[in-house]
C-alpha cells in the first residue's frame, strides 16, 4: 500500500517558466504537475480578472468565450471559439478575399466547413485559413493549401503574411483554452487533451491522425518533414510510408527510389527525421493509498448519508523515448505533454516538461483519485509535433 504526503498543488500552464517539479495533492481531483510553470493558483474559470487570462495578455471577451466551452468538447468546438478571439477582429474581410475563403470553404475538402451563414466575420477567416494550411494535402494553391487563381498576387501575399500573425495569435489563445479547461473550476480531462490535439495540428500545420490510412489526403503527416511536398508525401503514401515514424525507419536508397530523387537525398531526409520523438509509456499496477495526517473523522461524520468519496491511489508512470540521442525537431528541443483522464472524462493528472527531462526514463508517482476497476486513458504526446502520440490505458 503506497502512501503520499500532502502539499500544494500545482497548476496547469502551457506558457514554458522554470521551476522547481510540484508535488502531488492528494486531497484534490486533480493533479497538475508541470515542469515549465510558475507557481500560482489558477482562480474560478469565471473570473475575468483570473490569473489564467493575465498569464495570456487576453481580453476579457475572449475569456469569456473559451469559459463558454462545453464539457468534453469537440474539435470544431475548441478552434471555432479560439477563432472568435476578440483580438482577431483586427483581421477583418477584405472584399478580394470572398471569392477565396467562399472556395476554401466549400472546395478543399476541410473538415469544419461553415454553413448557414455568409462569410463575413473575422472569426470566419481565421477558421477556415487555418484548416486550409492543416488540410493542405488535399487542395492546390501551393503549400499554403489555398484554391489557386481566387486571389491577385499582392492580395496573396498580404493575405500570406496575415495569416503568420493569426497563426501565432491563435496558438496563444488555444493554449489558454486548455488551460481554462483543466482549471479548478474545470477539470475537464477530455477537453484538455482536445484543446492540445488541436493547438498540435495548428502548431504542426497538419492535423493529428490525418492521412495515415488510404484515401485522400495520404500522407499528410510527412508534411511536416523539411524536403518532403504534396507529391513527394503522395508517392510515398503510395508504397505505404504514411507517417514519420515509419519514414524514419526506412533506407536512404528506398526514399530515393520511391519519390525519384538522387543522392544524397535519402540521406537528408534520414538526418532531419532521425530526431523525430519516438515516446514510450508504461504505467505500473495502481495500488491504494494512505493519506498521511491520519482520518477526518469530522470529514467523514459530515459525508455519511452523501456520496461516498473517491479513494486515493498511487500509480507509478514512466516516460521515455526509443531515440539514441536526445530527440530534437526543426533544430528545437520539443516539450512532452501527459494527461490522464478519468472513466467520466474528469482530468486526474497533468505533467508538461521538455523532452530532455525523459533521457534515460522519468518515473513519477502520480496520485490518481477513482473508483476501484475504473478505468484511466493516459495520453503522451509533444506539443508541437503530430504524429508523436502514445496512448496507454488502465484500471485502477
């Protein structure tokens, strides 16, 4: 029988700060363990003036909108209200841009097209810009995924540059978003690990578990490795490589003979994707805990007749990579993400922490709060990088 201490407990915080590694709670629902965050309190979601809205410098519309989310929400969900940021109506319509959002819309085979409604707010823009860019396997208009011949070149490149700004705009609120979601108030396990799928594919420029099977759009995941285009990933697709991971483990000779390229190709591209993550997550049998400091026998006097409290239990959790060296990507060190959600979708642990911090292995001992039998979906991912996820599920 495991036993965990009491301490404070720490918040969930995408914005990377060092600090020292928190210790669980075990007296809350929910334990946020992150290695790259200040150590404060989130306050009620539905504070304005809350320290989540301050650490993201966002007005207390937008904050509003993200504290609007429904539980456990969808994809669509979690980018359309980061799309309806109040900061993005300083991106408004131009009226050369109606014919190329209209056909980006109902053309390229997005998956969150907008029905019902004209396309005219600025929200409207930065949604369907940013699923264009994610779907862009499917679509002409370059690398941008953007209908060709819908637009003159200057309004292209203005447009172009536009949507650098709302790219990072959008990142920073989508990291609010999960931030809200997995506050005190929240505790919304599936909408955290939702929010961070999304700000990943946005992050990425391609969504997550887009083109890994047959079909259009095949793929897609190759895109993000530097060299490798439409055509390339689609030859590819074609003799079956659809992912990074498989790409990196193949011979310089065989990349060069299926998209029809020279030496030394195969070899550059087997250098940029050798620091690909390749994460691994094991979590051991969970065992019950005891809370030192002794029973509350008030506590329990009080809850008799009430719904019987969840009991505490020590689950022990490591994370690594298969890499031989410290995986790096686009020449940065990416940061990993852990979330653990419970049966009801109720967010039992957070961790974030750069992926050095897992050379060797990185074991914790997480307290997780449940049901006996319940069972526990765990999720390792990086948070820029699609194609990295590890999912691990459980019964405590």
């Amino acid at each position: 029988m495991a036993s965990l201490g009491q301490g404070a407990q720490p918040v969930v915080a995408l914005e990377p700060e060092p600090e020292p590694e928190p210790r669980p709670n075990p007296n809350t629902s929910a334990t946020f363990d992150n290695d790259n965050d200040n150590d404060n309190d989130n306050d009620d979601d539905d504070d304005d003036g809350s320290e989540i809205r301050v650490r993201y410098k966002l007005s207390i519309p937008t904050y509003r909108t993200l504290c609007g989310l429904p539980r456990a929400p969808e994809r669509r969900d979690v980018l359309q209200a980061a799309c309806q940021a109040h900061e993005f109506r300083t991106f408004p319509i131009r009226a050369e841009e109606r014919g190329l959002l209209r056909a980006i819309n109902e053309q390229t085979g997005i998956p969150y097209a907008i029905r019902g409604e004209a396309l005219a707010q600025p929200w409207h823009k930065v949604f369907l810009l940013a699923q264009a860019e994610m779907a862009r396997a499917n679509g002409g208009g370059g690398g941008s995924g953007w209908p060709a011949g819908r637009i003159s070149g200057a309004g292209r490149r203005a447009l172009a540059g536009e949507a650098r700004r709302m790219r990072g705009l959008l990142e920073q609120v989508l990291r609010c978003a999960a931030d809200v979601l997995g506050s005190a108030g929240r505790r919304d396990g599936r909408g955290v690990a939702v929010a961070l799928d999304v700000l990943r594919s946005v992050r990425a420029g391609v969504w997550e578990g887009a083109g890994t099977g047959a079909g259009a759009g095949a793929g897609a995941e190759l895109l993000q490795v530097e060299g490798i285009g439409r055509a390339y990933a689609g030859r590819l697709a074609a003799a079956g490589v659809r992912t990074v991971r498989r790409l990196a483990g193949m011979e310089f000779y065989h990349i060069e003979r299926v998209v029809g390229r020279n030496p030394p190709f195969g070899h550059e591209v087997l250098a940029r994707v050798s620091g690909f993550p390749r994460l691994t997550l094991r979590v051991g049998r969970a065992e019950r805990c005891v809370v030192l400091g002794g029973r509350d026998e008030k506590k329990e006097e009080n809850l008799k007749g009430k719904e019987k409290e969840k009991e505490m239990w020590a689950v022990r959790v490591r994370m690594g990579y298969e890499n031989e060296k410290v995986p790096s990507w686009r020449a940065r060190s990416p940061v990993v993400t852990l979330v653990m959600e419970g049966a009801d979708g109720r967010l039992l642990w957070f961790w974030r922490g750069g992926v050095k911090r897992l050379e060797g292995g990185k074991e914790i001992v997480v307290g997780l709060e449940g049901d006996r039998g319940e069972r526990v979906r765990a999720t390792l991912a990086c948070e820029e990088i699609v194609g990295t996820v590890v999912r691990h599920e459980f019964c405590i």
